[in-house]
C-alpha cells in the first residue's frame, strides 16, 4: 500500500514538473509581446537562475570527492555547459520568435530520438526495430503537424522549425556526451556547474552583442524572467529528478508525454494559439513514437 501511495505521489510530482518545464514556452512567447529580444530574455532567466545554482553547488560540494577529476574533465565539463543549457537554450529562445510554442514543444520533444541516433552513430549502440519504426514514426509526426504551418505564418515557420531542431540536437548532445561525466561528479554538482557555466556564456553573449538596456523594460518582463528561471527552470528540475527516482526512469518516460499536450493547453489558454486538426494529430504521432522509443530501450534488437 505504501509503495502504491509512494508510486502515485512519484506519477503527481512528475507530472507537476512536465507541466512546469513546459510552460517555459508560453512565457517566453508572454514575454516577446512586450518587446523584448531573445537574448535579454535568456538573460534574465540566467540572473535569476544563477543564486539557485550556486547554491546548489556550495552544498553539494563534496559529492563524489572520492573521485579524482583531471582538467581533461573539467574541459568537457565547461564544452557540455556551452552546448547542454546555453546554446540549447539560445537555440529554442529564438526559434520561439517564429513558430508556436505547442509547436515548439512537439519539436524539442523529439530529442529521445536524436540521443538514440547518436549513441547508434558514436557509441555503437544497436537500435532496435521498435526503435526504428518508432523513430520513422515520430518524424512523419512532424512533417504532418508542419504540413500547412507555412501557409499559416509564412516561412519563417522553418526557420523557427530549425532553430528548435538545434536545440533538440545541442540537448541531446550535451545527454550523450555528458553520460560518463556525470557519476565523477555526481548529478547535483555536475548540473549546478554545468548551469553556472553556461550562464556565464549567457552573460558575456548579452555584453558582446546586445543593444538593449537591461533595466530599461517593464516590470512584466522581470516578473516573467523570474518566473522562468524559478518555477520554468530550476523547481520542476528537481521535481523531475524526485520523479525518476521513485518511479523509475522508463515510468517517467509516460509521464513525460503530457509536455506537448500541457504546453498546446497552455498556449491556447494564455496566448490565444490555436494548433490545426492536422497539426494536433501531428503531435499525437509524435507523442506515441517517444513513448515508443522510451518504452523500448531495454529491448535487445
């Protein structure tokens, strides 16, 4: 009974930190009506992140100091920093400037496929045929939910498409690549130093290239910038983590599947976005070949 109500509590938090990481979209998307280019808004997200994280790697500090990390680790430390949360993140802040933000999620949510394909290309690893079918799947998913995008919003529809799948690719490389350094670390640390890293990317990127004065937008734009960082950002990673570790990772994989869903809800709640009958069923195809994919990786081919 108790590992029944622990179970289901695991499902409750899961599903609470999916919904929060997805709203990111539809905040930025808020955000954007008040003036505001991608580059500010990553920014403020990153000022406010930034003390969370800090934090975190102040207390998690000697998590794993057993182990004996070399500079070499630390180098790939700071490259996964650069490509995992801050081009990532650059990447789906300014492909929002142009597509949906249900869209969006349809796309980033592609990246279990795309860590598959590279573990298949680097690290050998066999696809299985579900896995392969499931990934076919997931791709004509997107052809049909961007079938009449364009004649919808124009073609700036693919350049926001490609934006997001450079997201999508930098996160799922940034897992792939990331997987052997993360038990010298230990998780907390290595996501607190990764987060700190790449804020600081964000931090010399606003310097070198942006116009704009931070303190000259309105009090909504803060209000969104900390909403993203704390409640988009840094509450539903940990949520996510408590989930995975009392479910189990392939449950959570099920759970993860209402993102999309809760980001289209969302989105036509707070910004008025409306996805086409086809583009909805787009997003189902998509849906059903991640869970797919998820479901099947402990599959022998």
């Amino acid at each position: 009974m108790q590992n029944t109500k622990r179970f289901w509590y695991g499902v409750a938090i899961g599903v609470l930190g999916v919904v929060l990481f997805s709203s990111k979209a539809v905040l930025v998307k808020l955000a954007y009506r008040h003036h505001v280019d991608p580059i500010s808004m990553l920014l403020l997200r990153m000022l406010f992140a930034f003390p969370f994280y800090v934090v975190i790697a102040y207390v998690y500090r000697n998590q794993n100091k057993h182990v004996k990390l070399t500079s070499k680790d630390y180098s790939w430390l700071i490259f996964f920093g650069f490509i995992g949360y801050y081009l990532s993140s650059y990447f789906d802040f300014v492909g929002l400037t142009y597509i949906k933000a249900g869209l969006e999620r349809i796309i980033l949510f592609l990246y279990p496929t795309i860590v598959i394909l590279f573990n298949r290309l680097f690290l050998k690893q066999k696809i299985t045929k579900v896995q392969a079918g499931a990934i076919v799947m997931t791709y004509l998913g997107i052809v049909i939910a961007f079938s009449n995008e364009v004649v919808l919003t124009g073609t700036g529809a693919y350049l926001g498409g490609i934006y997001i799948l450079l997201s999508a690719l930098m996160y799922a490389s940034y897992l792939v690549g990331s997987g052997w350094l993360i038990p010298k670390f230990g998780v907390m640390r290595f996501t607190a130093y990764a987060m700190m890293i790449s804020c600081l990317c964000v931090f010399v990127h606003y310097r070198m290239t942006s116009e704009m004065n931070l303190f000259s937008f309105s009090w909504e734009v803060y209000l969104l910038g900390f909403l993203i960082a704390v409640f988009a950002t840094v509450i539903p990673s940990f949520l996510v983590s408590a989930s995975i570790k009392m479910i189990s990772s392939s449950n959570f994989a099920i759970v993860s599947g209402t993102g999309p869903i809760s980001t289209i809800v969302l989105a036509a709640l707070f910004l008025n976005e409306r996805l086409t009958w086809i583009q909805l069923f787009g997003a189902l195809v998509v849906i059903i070949g991640i869970l797919l994919v998820s479901m099947s990786k402990g599959e022998k081919a």
